[in-house]
C-alpha cells in the first residue's frame, strides 16, 4: 500500500511541474509586462515552452515503453515469468517460446509462443499518453501562427 502511494505522488509530481512551471512564467508575464492571463498564455515563449514540455514529456514516455522489454533477464525467462506472474498461472512452456515481436509506433514489444498465447510487455498507458503528447504539441504548434495572427488584430484595432 505504502508503493503504491509512493507511486502515485511522484506520477503527481512529474506531471504537475510542468503546469507549477507554466503556471509561474504566466504570473511573471502578467506582473512584469502588464499582459493579461490570455496573452501570456499565448505569447510565443509560453507556446514555445509548452512543446517542447510536451515532446519532452512524449520522449520520456516512449523510452518508457521502448525500455519495458530490456533483457536483464534472458528473454524467454523474461516473457514466461512476466506471462505467469499477470495471468496467475504458470505460463506456457518455455519450449513453446517463439521470440517477441516488437514495433516501434506504437510502442509494442509482445512475446509470442507458437500455441498463440501472446503477453504485452509495453504497460497499457504508453501507447495512450504518448500520443496525447505529442497531439498537445501539435496543436500547440498550430495554434501559435493563430495566436500571433489575433494578437495583431487586436494591436491594430487597439491603435
């Protein structure tokens, strides 16, 4: 119970620090430019910032994923125990082992046995998140022409 609280206020806290970092270089931007809330969230260096947490964030993820098959133990031993240890029952036979299939987008790295028994290695929420990542820079990245283009606007309506 302790691990799984442990586990769950470091997952809090790597995701949040990007928001707490966000969230401070706004402020600053407010105070020290007299800029509104929106457009300090708009400016280029706060668009700027969020990609590049995003991709950051997507590397990580998927490095995540890519390293959830790492061999520290022989890869039969590794998918056989892995197979017996979720399942709850001992897996399939190690003469039965074919290898793991493995591709990179999306992460996946599956241990296959020619009886067609076959065990995801890449935890559920890879796949998911990473692309979330990587849809919020997207969108970050074209939104910020947008961003810029209004911001103009408004400057020459204001003169």
């Amino acid at each position: 119970m302790v691990y799984a609280i442990v586990a769950l206020v470091a997952v809090i806290l790597i995701l949040a620090s990007p928001l707490l970092l966000l969230a401070g270089h706004v402020r600053r931007q407010v105070r020290r430019r007299g800029l509104t809330v929106t457009g300090a969230l708009l400016a280029p260096g706060t668009l700027v910032a969020i990609v590049l947490i995003s991709l950051g964030y997507a590397a990580g993820t998927y490095g995540v994923g890519a390293l959830s098959s790492s061999f520290t133990l022989d890869a039969g031993e590794m998918c056989a125990s892995a197979a017996g240890f979720y399942s709850g029952t001992p897996g399939p036979a190690d003469e039965l082992w074919t290898g793991i299939a493995t591709r990179d987008l999306p992460v996946e790295r599956t241990c296959v046995w020619s009886d067609g028994t076959r065990f995801e290695l890449v935890p559920w929420w890879v796949n998911p998140l990473l692309f979330t990542w990587l849809a919020v820079a997207a969108g970050v990245t074209l939104a910020a022409p947008a961003a810029r283009y209004v911001d103009r606007l408004e400057k020459a309506q204001a003169i």
